[in-house]
C-alpha cells in the first residue's frame, strides 16, 4: 500500500512524472521516508552532507545562507510539496546551506546510488533536476504547458515547425522588364501561377504582378496590353530565406495585406510562396479568416466572421507556438476586424472633414490582447479652422458612436472606465492631445498616472499615422524634463506586489465570486508590463509592446538591462499560462476571466510562478531603492 501511495505520488511531480510506469515502481520501491517537525534543522550549514535527495510528500522547509562575513541568515528559497532539496549537497560533496521545516513535514528519500542510476541514463531527470536546482526553468514549464494532453499536436503543427523552404515547391514565373503584360499573362497562364516577377538588374526581383493587378490595373483602367509590364507592377517585392519559418511568413502576409512572397536561397530567387499554400498546409489558417474580414461589406457579414476567428486560437495552442507568437496573430487579426469596422463607418458618413489617426490603447496597443477584450481606443484629429470646427466635432461623434456600436456586434465589449473614442474627452485634435500628455506629467495626480498607464501604451491603428506619431516625439521630449513623472509611475509599480507570503506560498482570493482564484492578469502579467513601461518611457524607447520595450533596453544603462531575458522569460511563461486558461473556459462554455486556480497547476507550473513573481518582487525592490523619495 505504502508503494502504490508513492507512485501515486510520484506519477504527478515533475521529474519523476516523466518516467515509464515499471521504471517509477522501481524508484518507489527505493524511497524510505522520514518525519521531521517543526523546527528539525534537516541539514545544517558546513555539516554532514546529504546522502539522499529529498523530495516533499507533505509540509514546507526552508533554505537559508549564513554569509562569510557574518550576519544575519539569508533566505534562499522555500520546498514545499511534489519539490525536492539536498541535489547541491549531494553532488557537490559540501553542504553549503541549512534546510529547516518550518511546518510538520514529510519527506521520501531516494538514495544517492538510485539517484545516479537516474541520472545516468534518463537525460530528461538530469535536466529538470539541475534546472530546478541551479537555475531558472521557465522555459521547461512552457514546454509542459504546451505540451498537455488537451493540446495533441495535430498536422497544423507544420506551421510552426516547418521552414518556408519546405513549403514552398513552386519555381518563380519571370519576366524580363522590357516584356509587354500580354506577355507576362501569358507566362502566368503557361505556368500557371497567380504571380509573376518582373526582374531587375542581376536578376533579382524588382517588381511583382499578380491575378488581381491584371483585374484592378488591366482591365478595370484600361491599360494597353501591349504597355511595359512594369506599367502596374507593385514594388518592391517582399522576399523571405528558404530557412525562415513559415510562421514569420503568414505573420508578414497579415500586416502587409499582400498574397505572394518571394523565396530566397542564399540571396538567389528560388520560388514563390502564397497564401494558398499555407491555406491548403493548415486549413482554417488566420490567413483564411483574414480574407474572410476583408470579404465583408456590411456588419452583418463581418460580426459572425469576428467571432469564429477566435476558433484559430485553438490552432495555435495545438501548434505549441510561443505566447508571444499568439498574442501577435490574435492582434493582427483583431486589428484587421477594427479597420473594416472603421472603413464601414466612413462609407456610412461620408470621408472625413480633417484627416484622423486611430489609436489603439492599452493590450490592444501593446499588441497583447490574449481573448477579445474591452474597446481601449481613442482618436486624433488635425486641429481644424474655426470655421469648421463645428462640422469636424459633429462627424467625429456621430463617426466614434458608429464605431463603437459595430465593434459591440463584433464581440469587443465596451470599456468600464469609457476609455474609448465614443467618449468626447478621447476624441479631440491633436493640440488638445498634446496637452493631456503635457499635464497627465507636469502634474502627474493619481488620476493622471492612471490615464498615463493606458494612453501612453497607444499606436495608430488606422488612418494618418503622421499625428500618432507626432504625439510619440511629444511625449518623448516631455519625460526628461519632469523626472517627478517617472518617481509616481514607479510608486504605482511597487504598490501592485505580487501575491507571494512570507513562507513561499501564493495568495489567492479569499471569498467573493472568484474564491481561491489568482488574477493572472492584475498579479501576473500587469507587473511585467508596468516594469517594462516605466524603463522604457525613460530612455525614450517607442516600442509599445512589453517583449519589444524589453529587447530596446538590452544593454542599456538601466537597472534592468541584465534581467532581460528572464524578464521576457517570465511574461512568455504567465502570458501562455492564462491563454491555456482562457481556452479551456471558452471551450467549456464558461465566461472567460483572468482567475486561475493553483490546483488545476502542476508543481511544475506552480513553481515557476513563485519564481516569476520573485522576479517581480526583486525589481520591485530595486525600483523601490531608486525611486523612494516618491514611494508612498
């Protein structure tokens, strides 16, 4: 009984979960077990060495460092149930720290000889084993999330891991610049291909033309057949290496609204790519729905389109992609169903009196939308004459009112807080923009920091970009002259503490609607974002997104520049973690929210959120030190 109580055990706690099933009864059939209550000083500092390593059936030791110098113990981490301690001190030959149970615990032992023969021929044991204990194991984790039963990889994993070379098998139709588009049709239809290249000097590409050039240039214009192909060629052609992976290829496609993509191979045109290609390797492919949403003229034909591209989700988790690469195509997906919605509103009312810029805000501005969220928008427009100052505030509400209304049909709920173009306040030329930002810093009030949180996340999602970007340079000559600004952002960062107790345990909600519940968003995620927001407002960085924010400080003269990538690591794990948990929601029926509960989280998972949220704590600490004449 006692042995099938350890398997059991065992079967659920990472290494050993990994192991066949007559390989975990003969690990169970070595362990021996030991008591020690509270207080038992299991292993001492600069005392015996551990024979055996122990892994936690029940309670919580923890591990401290009595520095060199003298002083007080330091504490080094805390071992609670499904983790083990002692690896250091067994391997080593040195028992460089103390472990205490600080709770009744019980512990199975695996003696050192097993321990080796594990090691020896299971590389997978070695590998967590020295992860867990000697460095961080983000990136395991996310392999164990995306590799969940709930997810069996399925063919479309071929996006993912396949290299456009591999996808791409047909040879690139051609035309020398001097060719007629009578003869480059006829090329086309020779080969038959949708495309063809025009070529430039050497030989490379220069030019492209496709079926629908010959539609919209051709036929539709009037254009002479008998005129120089390079008449209705579009350039400059997109090329891609044979070794980028196809995933890169789709993402290009999506924000450059193009159907064909040149293959390289070492700098040599090899072939073309298009879109049926990925069509016909994956499927339903955001492609696919993409097209679906430019098809659309009419709401009614793009809301339920709009929700069945949340069905590509499910593709991606299935394909094992990294969160970042998720949160990317749900974007440009979502940017794309926001643009037609605008375009409709504009056929609507007419074009526009003064030129606009859409701006998109907070997750959807960061590029990080996991789910549909709620509308964070808002509009820029050229200052407009006096005279004309009234036609230009009447169409934008009416235009704002229409938009908002059309993104309800297609799923994107309104924001709580009217953080939307609909409401005047963020609808407003761009003068009166500059002066929000201007006293949002001069004078940064808790309602001020607020709004800076969420506006100064911002890009253009549609429309004359030129203001959203003049707004950028704005905001970035701003900063440097009222450092007061950054003290609050960083007393707002400090303030959000991750949820982690004094004895290594993470607190959860302790009543109300979502008991036992962790909001991965407010506790998890925003900490990150917020930690990447302040540095890089600093440097003047424009990136908007969170993983970008963090590449441009690489390096840099920031206390975070050498915490980059576990920074990134970090975001990735807790990001992936809480798409995982929206999914199943939805697939369950349930409303989706951000609270995930720590039972339905391996030891794995578990750990490294303790370790993400470390990390948060730890710059947190750092923020503290360097800001703390503003820390309230």
């Amino acid at each position: 009984m006692l042995i099938d109580d350890a398997v059991r055990f065992l079967s659920q706690v990472p290494p050993f979960q990994f192991l066949e099933p007559d390989l975990l009864r003969e690990v169970a059939q070595s362990l021996s077990m030991e008591f020690y209550p509270k207080g038992t000083v299991i292993l001492q500092q600069d005392g015996s060495v551990s024979e055996s390593l122990r892994i936690v059936q029940k309670g919580v030791v923890k591990i401290t460092l009595r520095p060199k110098g003298g002083g007080e113990d330091v504490v080094v981490d805390y071992r609670e149930r499904g983790e083990t301690f002692g690896l250091v001190s067994l391997m080593g030959g040195q028992q460089k720290t103390t472990i205490v149970a600080i709770q009744d615990t019980l512990c199975y032992l695996l003696p050192k000889e097993r321990l080796n023969e594990l090691l020896g021929s299971h590389p997978a044991i070695t590998e967590y084993l020295l992860q867990f204990h000697l460095t961080k194991y983000v990136d395991m984790t996310s392999r164990e999330i995306q590799g969940k039963s709930l997810f069996l990889g399925t063919s479309d994993h071929l996006l993912f891991t396949a290299k456009v070379g591999e996808i791409c098998r047909r040879a690139a139709a051609t035309v020398e610049p001097d060719a007629t588009i009578r003869e480059a049709a006829q090329r086309m239809s020779e080969a038959r291909q949708s495309a063809i290249l025009v070529l430039g000097p050497g030989g490379s590409p220069d030019g492209i033309v496709t079926d629908s050039d010959l539609r919209s240039k051709v036929v539709a214009r009037g254009h002479s057949i008998e005129d120089p192909v390079t008449r209705i060629m579009s350039r400059p052609v997109v090329t891609v290496e044979e070794k980028d992976p196809c995933f890169e290829v789709v993402l290009r496609m999506l924000q450059r609204n193009i159907h064909h993509i040149a293959v390289t191979r070492d700098g040599v045109l090899h072939g073309v790519i298009t879109n049926h290609d990925f069509m016909v390797l994956q499927g339903r492919s955001p492609l696919a729905f993409s097209e679906d949403i430019e098809r659309q003229t009419t709401l009614e034909g793009l809301a339920p389109v709009s929700q069945k591209a949340l069905t590509v989700i499910g593709a991606l988790l299935r394909e094992g992609t990294r969160a970042a690469n998720i949160i990317r195509i749900i974007s440009e997906l979502n940017d794309r169903i926001v643009r037609k919605v605008l375009e409709l509103a504009e056929l609507e009312l007419g074009p526009p009196p003064v030129p606009y810029c859409w701006l998109a805000l907070g997750s959807e501005g960061r590029k990080e939308q996991t789910f549909r969220t709620d509308q964070d928008n808002a509009l820029v427009y050229a200052d407009p004459r006096e005279t004309q100052r009234e036609r230009v505030v009447e169409y934008f509400r009416r235009f704002t009112v229409r938009v908002r209304n059309g993104l309800i049909r297609c799923g994107f709920e309104p924001c709580p807080a009217n953080c939307m173009a609909s409401n005047p306040d963020w609808c407003q030329p761009l003068s009166v923009w500059k002066g929000y930002f201007t006293g949002w810093i001069s004078e940064p009030t808790p309602k001020a920091v607020l709004n800076s949180q969420i506006f100064f996340d911002f890009r253009p999602l549609h429309g004359d970009e030129s203001m959203a970007w003049a707004l950028r340079e704005h905001l970035g000559r701003l900063i440097p002259d009222y450092p007061v600004f950054l003290g609050f952002l960083a007393n707002m960062l400090v303030k959000n503490r991750p949820p982690l107790g004094f004895f290594g345990s993470v607190a959860v909600e302790r009543g109300g609607e979502h008991k036992d519940g962790l909001n991965l968003k407010i506790k998890g995620v925003t900490p990150f974002v917020d930690i990447a927001r302040l540095f890089a407002l600093e440097k003047g960085v424009r990136a908007a997104s969170t993983l970008d924010r963090l590449e441009a400080l690489r390096g840099g003269a920031t206390m975070i520049s050498d915490l980059v990538d576990e920074l990134g690591d970090a975001f990735e794990f807790l990001t992936l973690l809480r798409i995982h948990h929206q999914y199943r929601q939805m697939e369950a029926g349930r409303n989706i929210d951000n609270f995930i509960h720590l039972d339905t989280l391996s030891s794995l998972e578990r750990q490294s959120l303790k370790n993400a949220f470390r990390l948060a704590m730890k710059v947190q600490d750092l923020v503290m030190d360097r800001f703390k004449a503003f820390i309230i």
